[in-house]
C-alpha cells in the first residue's frame, strides 16, 4: 500500500472527512484523492461518500491495511499470506535497522516454539512477531515475554475464553468438566494449549540491540486439525475476528512496555491471569529438576517455588503442571 493511501485511511480513522479537505491534508490533487479510494474500495474496503464526506463503513477480514486501520499501537504492520517464520523476517528487518513493525503471517511453514519445538501454523491463525528496540538492559527482556502472554490472555478473555498462563510464555484454556484427554499421564486437571510466545534478543551487556517477540495463537483454526493438548478460539468460542484480535494484543503489548511505563505492573497482571501459580510444578533447567510448588514470580519473571529445601528462584526452564499424586515422585 502506498504512503498517500495508509494517510487517507489514517485521516479516516476518527469519521468522514471531505474531499477537499483531504486533498489539502495531504498536498495532492482531489483527482488524486478519488483515484485513492478507488484503489481502496478495490481492496476491500468499504468507503462511502455522503454529504459529510469519505466514510469507512468496513474493513477486509485481515491484511496489514485492515489491521493498521484504527490500530492504537506505534507499529508499522507488514503482512504475508505465507512465510515459514514471522520471527525470522524480523529478525532481517531488524538486520536492516528497522523497528516497531509487526510480521503477520495468515500460514507459517516452519513455525516454532521454545526449544525448537515444532509449532503449527496453519491458516487460520494469528501468527505475528513484534520488532522492537527497547531501552532498557537486556537483564529486564524477559518481562516483555510475560507481557505478551498477559496481552494474548486479556484479548482471548475479552473474545470470551477462559485464558490463563503458563509459567512463562504459554496460554492455556481449562478443558470441559470430565474432559482429561488434554491431561496425558501428567498435568490434571486438563488444559489445552492456546497460544504461545517465542522472545529473541541480539544485545551487548548493558543495551538490547533489537527484541523479536513471536506470538502464535490458535485463532479460526479447527479443533480436528490440532494436537489433543491444543485448543483454538474457534473450537472454544467459534470464530473470531481476527483483525481486531490482534488489534487488542498489540495495544496492551504497547500499552505495558512503554518507555515510561512501570514494568512491573506486568506481573500484576500476569499473576491476575497466572494458570501456574499456587500449583505443584516440576521444571527442568539445563543444569536440574526443581519440584515444589510454584508460589510468586519476581521481576523480571523469575519463577519463585517453594521446595522442602526452601524456595528457589528459577530465571529460565521447562515448566510442567503436576498432579497432586505425582508431587515428589
């Protein structure tokens, strides 16, 4: 989309506006302006022209135009209807210098997840990855992945599903009543995963060069094409509009890691809609197990469990949900 038509839906956003007060707006003819539209009606958009003005009445389903309409978040959105991976193409955009932009794939090829487990991506999905270049140390990084587990849950809650999180980067949908399907031989009561977040960060010791936060959800995706330990907004709630979805957790990203935001407000809210604490865990770290009960999270989202030796702080690992019978054996 070219630069005079991402201006006329921006002046479009607040209502209707006249034609020649955009062609003034914009420096350009009101000829040109027509010619704008045109193209923009041709793409999907529904634009009306009455006595006060140009109208966007409708938007199309998905598409970098359609989400950056009314998008109240500083990114720029690049769209794909096919890449193998939204967090690889940030990654070379933030190798050409760039930042705050959104990657938005309707189908990854070669998605995945934290340690390199393969992550479907079918189309359906929300599948994005947030470029940006914060300014904080990169000891603090790891509050931007509880972010945007916290952004990912608020817009699935809004959507009407009972979203919760899993110690770290996991969104997880308590399974029906009577349903343990979801549960395996461990981890009851059963809960199905939703979505997912994968953070990348290239940095020196004391700045972040740039962060790449992946964020894959499970959106118009059918339940009969998923995994038994994965659920989807359709199979919970039917479908969803993706468009304004994404809308949402972009905001709340961009709402919670503002420059002077508090950052740690976002554990505030991410225990609000914490899955893991209060329940018995077990993780795996690189160097052990650590079994207890998962009692706090500390900034910038260690994980806090309270084991028979005492608690301990665990920066980084593996976190499973255990059944009672399974606690210390």
């Amino acid at each position: 989309m070219n630069d005079t038509r991402r201006a006329i839906l921006s002046a479009l956003e607040d209502g209707p506006v006249e034609g020649p007060a955009l062609a003034d707006r914009l420096g350009v003819s009101r000829a040109a302006v027509w010619k704008q539209i045109e193209a923009l009606r041709e793409a999907g958009f529904g634009i009306e022209s009455g006595d006060d003005g140009y109208e966007v009445v409708s938007v199309p389903d998905y598409g970098a135009a359609a989400i950056a309409f009314g998008l109240d978040a500083p990114y720029r959105i690049e769209y794909h209807d096919r890449l193998p991976s939204t967090n690889d193409r940030a990654r070379e955009l933030a190798d050409d210098g760039e930042s705050d932009v959104v990657v938005v794939a309707d189908e990854q090829t070669g998605g995945r997840g934290r340690l390199d487990r393969e992550w479907r991506a079918p189309s359906g999905g929300v599948w994005a990855s947030l470029l940006c270049r914060p300014r904080r140390p990169p000891a603090e990084v790891p509050i931007y992945t509880l972010a945007a587990a916290v952004a990912v849950a608020r817009a699935a809650r809004e959507a009407g599903v009972d979203a919760r999180i899993k110690w770290p980067n996991d969104v997880l949908v308590p399974a029906a009543d009577g349903d343990t399907s979801a549960a395996g031989d461990r981890g009851a009561p059963a809960e199905r995963k939703l979505a997912g977040v994968l953070t990348e960060m290239e940095g020196e010791a004391d700045r972040v060069s740039w962060l790449v936060v992946g964020i894959g959800v499970n959106a118009n995706v059918d339940a009969d094409t998923l995994p038994p330990a994965a659920t989807s907004l359709r199979a919970e709630v039917g479908g969803v509009d993706r468009r304004v979805f994404l809308q949402r957790v972009l905001e709340t990203f961009a709402e919670l890691t503002a420059d002077d935001a508090d950052l740690s407000a976002i554990l505030d809210a991410w225990r609000e809609r914490a899955s893991t604490l209060g329940r018995r865990v077990r993780v795996e770290t690189p160097t052990e197990t650590i079994e207890g009960e998962a009692v706090d999270v500390r900034f910038p989202g260690a994980l806090v469990v309270r084991t028979d030796d005492g608690e301990r702080v665990v920066s980084a690992g593996d976190c499973e949900h255990l059944r009672p019978s399974e606690a210390g054996g």
